[in-house]
C-alpha cells in the first residue's frame, strides 16, 4: 500500500468545473471541494434557472488511470446511447452532452429521480432482473463491441502493472501476482491450499472461456431503479471485454451483496445451457479470485487504493473465498 499517497490533480480543476457550469447555465448542489483531493470524480445534481434537474460528472485526477477510465465512459455512451441494442433494454442513463478535449473532461445527463439498489431489500423479482442484464451482455455481438473497449483490460492492466506484456494472456500477470501475495495469508485462510490448488487446475479456462461485453463494476451500487421499476446501469468507465464470468464475480464480491450472491449466481446458471455451466463455475471461481485480490491487496493499484482495509471486510473476502473454494464444488 502506497502511504500518504496524494493523488496528481488535474491543474486548476475547480475553477475549470465552475466555469464549464457556468456556460451549461447549471448551479451545481454540492461543492467541487468536498470531493478533494480523495476523490477521483466529481458528480453532483445540478438546476438550471428553470428548477430541471441534471447529473454532472466530472475527472478530478490527472493520473493516467483516471484519464483511460473516464475516456472509456464518455466514448462508450457516445457508441451506445442512441443504439437500438441498449435503447430496447433501456438499462442507460440518457447522456445530453459530454466533452473530451483537453484536460476538463465532464459528462451532462438526465436526472434519475430513483432509488439505488443498495438502499433496498432486493426481492427475488430484483435478482431475476439482474441475471437478465447479465444475459443481456452474454449476447452482445462482438462486432458491436468498439476497440477501445476490446483493449480497455489490456490498457488498465499496462498502467497498473510493471512489467506487463500485453502480447501475453492478460490474466496471467495478474493471477501470478494475486497469487503471490494471497501466500503471505495462507495462515489465516483454513482452505488456501484447497484454493491454490483450484486456481492451478483451473488456469486453463482463461483460454478456453469465451470473453463478452462486460460493465467491468457491476454491483448494484451502480444500478438505480426508476419509479416505473426499470432498471439504470451507471458508473461505465470500466467497461470491457472480459471473461464471461468477469462481472457475475464483481457482484458476488460486493459487502452490499452479502445476502444475495447464492441466489443470483443460481439464477444465472439457470440461464446458461447445462453443458456450459461447468465451464462458467471454473471461470467464476478464478474471476472471484482476482476480483477479491484486486480489492484485498491494493499494492496492485496503488493509485486507485490509499485506504487501509476495514477488517471486516477481510472477513468478508475470506467467507467468500472458503465458500467459492469449497472440496465440494
């Protein structure tokens, strides 16, 4: 973990946001400091002069990783916001105007007036949904899939990681260092030998599991329910192409997630035919992996972790881990 670590700004930023709100004729509800220098985006509601309400978002970070992710959201809603594919799902926030140029980068779109899923007790019918938008991205057209969300892994995984080939399998790197450093807990993890050995065993599916389109943060922090009860996927800078199992294991992974994981994963099974689902759990448990490595270990991605790890959530990860890994699985 990188102590005391200060992230780079970019030069002048609240000044630039204000002006920019300024020119949309917006008055932003939350001040731009109060998201310095901790974190890496500014969002807030913002009012015209008639009282309509916006979503405002903002990269705060000059850090190369911030730069790549917020580029990936902007470019990603100006292939996919006004496309029938997603337009028939209606699962998008609808995007007004965004701007790429120079260093303010900044995104306007509607106002959701909804509530966060993570705020509700979510109902089997909530989890039902949840599997279909999963499907829903299992059946994307890989031709529809810009290129830079196809290379967007290859790119974070380059900035994050020393040393990384990006001619070489891009999980390989990244398992070799997970596994290295899961090793200095293997006396507080009772399975980390059942684990190691499922994770050598299971290293071959990265070749042999298809990779899809994928939100790269799915987890239902990011899904707001409007009051028609539709469903808004949000948060987009790390969309990707991915291992089909990539954001199932995100989810699964997330605290808030805690009393439904067992159940979506069930139901998403369900949705996969029988002679594929062997296949899907070997790459999930190797996806869930990494995903709790990514969070547990911030020494991968210094720039994006600075806050030591609540201890309960080390006891989240080990739970998950003893039950994904389980003898019997």
């Amino acid at each position: 973990m990188v102590k005391n670590y200060q992230p780079k700004l970019v030069p002048d930023i609240e000044i630039k946001i204000q002006k920019q709100l300024k020119k949309l004729g917006l008055k932003a509800l939350t001040p731009v400091s109060q998201f310095l220098p901790r974190e890496h985006t500014y969002y807030s509601i913002c009012v015209d002069k008639k009282d309509r309400k916006y979503f405002f978002k903002a990269r705060l970070w000059a850090e190369k990783i911030t730069q790549a992710s917020f580029a990936n959201e902007i470019l990603f809603y100006r292939k996919f916001n006004k496309s029938r594919l997603f337009r028939r799902r209606n699962i998008l926030i609808k995007v007004l105007d965004s701007s790429l140029s120079g260093d303010l980068n900044w995104i306007l779109s509607e106002y959701i007036d909804g509530q966060i899923l993570s705020q509700k007790q979510l109902s089997l019918t909530y989890l039902k949904k949840i599997a279909e938008i999963l499907g829903f991205f299992r059946q994307i057209p890989e031709a529809q899939i810009p290129p830079q969300i196809k290379n967007y892994q290859k790119k974070r995984l380059s900035i994050l990681l020393k040393n990384y080939h990006p001619k070489k399998n891009k999980f390989e790197r990244y398992l070799e260092e997970t596994l290295k450093r899961f090793f200095k807990y293997r006396k507080e993890l009772p399975n980390y030998n059942q684990i190691e050995k499922n994770i050598y065993e299971s290293r071959e599916v990265i070749n042999k599991a298809p990779e899809i389109f994928c939100h790269g943060d799915f987890n239902i922090s990011n899904m707001i329910e409007k009051k028609s009860g539709q469903i808004v996927i949000v948060d987009w800078e790390s969309v990707q192409k991915n291992n089909w199992a990539y954001d199932l294991a995100n989810c699964y992974t997330h605290e808030k997630f805690q009393p439904y994981r067992q159940s979506l994963l069930k139901i998403y099974l369900k949705s996969l035919p029988v002679e594929k689902r062997a296949l899907f759990l070997k790459s999930f448990r190797l996806m869930v992996f990494l995903q709790i490595g990514y969070k547990l270990f911030p020494a991968l991605a210094p720039v994006l972790e600075r806050q030591k790890i609540p201890a309960r959530m080390f006891t989240f990860w080990k739970k998950i881990l003893a039950e994904v890994f389980r003898e019997d699985k």
